[in-house]
C-alpha cells in the first residue's frame, strides 16, 4: 500500500497480482539459466568450425610432396615393346617443385642403357648404314614417349619414333 492511499485491495485481486509476479520472477529466472547454455553452445560451434576451416585451408596450402613417376624403358622401339611395356624395366622419378622434365626421364632410362641392362635387343640395321652406336654411347637418340597408360616410355628413336607407333610426345601433368 502506498502512505497516502487509505483504499486496500481485495484479497482476490493481491492474489492475481501475486500469482503474476511469481510467474514473471520464475520466467526470468529460467531465461537467465537458459542463456549461459545457448551462448556456450554457440561460442562451441563458433570454435569448431574455426578449427575445422583452419584445418582446411592448412591441409589444401600444405606443400605435399608429388608421388614419384614410374617411366617404362623400353629396348625397342616396335608396338611389340610397347604392348610390353607393363613388364619392361622401369625407372622412378621423384617430381621436384617444377615437375619432372622428359630430359630428366630419358637419363634415368639412359643410366639402364649406360649399365648394359638395356640394350640387350639385337638390332638389325641396314647394310651399310655405319656403326651402330653402343648403349653407353651419347649418339644413341632417346625419345620420351606417353605410353597407352599415360605413363613415359623411352625409346630408341626421335620425336617421329613416338608419331609411327601412334604415341605422342610425354610431358608432365600434374
């Protein structure tokens, strides 16, 4: 009751008012409980997808070492071989920052010529067409060639060796 206000409320109406007060104390009491939780949860979240977008963006910008090229190094340079080449020597290179480059597949294939593990083909030239060159030597031509597989072959030859077997010139892709 207020000092000056002589008029009391009846019964019937101190009890809604009372019943009133009750409810919006015990709502307000359940939001404030009900808020620490929510913002918990939403600050968790928050949290769980930074991690997983840092996690992201680190695995995508990492620098990942390429896996190694398998070339085929084949002895000779006929559709034989090539239908073969599953089951012909092979060298693996491991790609740096630029790839691997043919030059690079046609030494490693050569180190076999070089060592005599290739090479031991016979070869039938034309009569009178000169010396053959030895595998060691640097006259004989290689020619890095895409095999059916997508893999490098090398072979004896040029650029037109690859063209007569239907091959194309290999160049690297990542």
């Amino acid at each position: 009751m207020i000092d000056a206000d002589e008029q009391t409320i009846d019964d019937q109406y101190r009890d809604r008012l009372r019943s009133a007060l009750q409810t919006l104390v015990r709502d307000d009491a359940a939001r404030k409980h009900r808020h620490p939780r929510r913002a918990a949860g939403i600050v968790a979240a928050g949290a769980i997808a930074a991690s997983v977008m840092t996690a992201a963006a680190l695995w995508s910008t990492a620098d990942r070492a390429p896996l190694p090229i398998e070339a085929a190094c084949l002895d000779e340079a006929d559709l034989v071989a090539v239908e073969g080449a599953a089951d012909a020597e092979s060298v693996a290179i491991a790609p740096r920052h630029g790839g691997v480059s043919p030059r690079e597949v046609e030494a490693a294939c050569r180190a076999l010529w070089n060592d005599g593990t290739l090479g031991r083909a016979v070869v039938r030239f034309q009569s009178g067409s000169g010396t053959t060159p030895s595998p060691a030597d640097d006259r004989l031509r290689l020619v890095v060639c895409a095999l059916p597989d997508g893999r490098p072959g090398v072979i004896p030859g040029d650029a037109s060796s690859c063209a007569s077997l239907d091959l194309e010139l290999w160049r690297y892709d990542r």
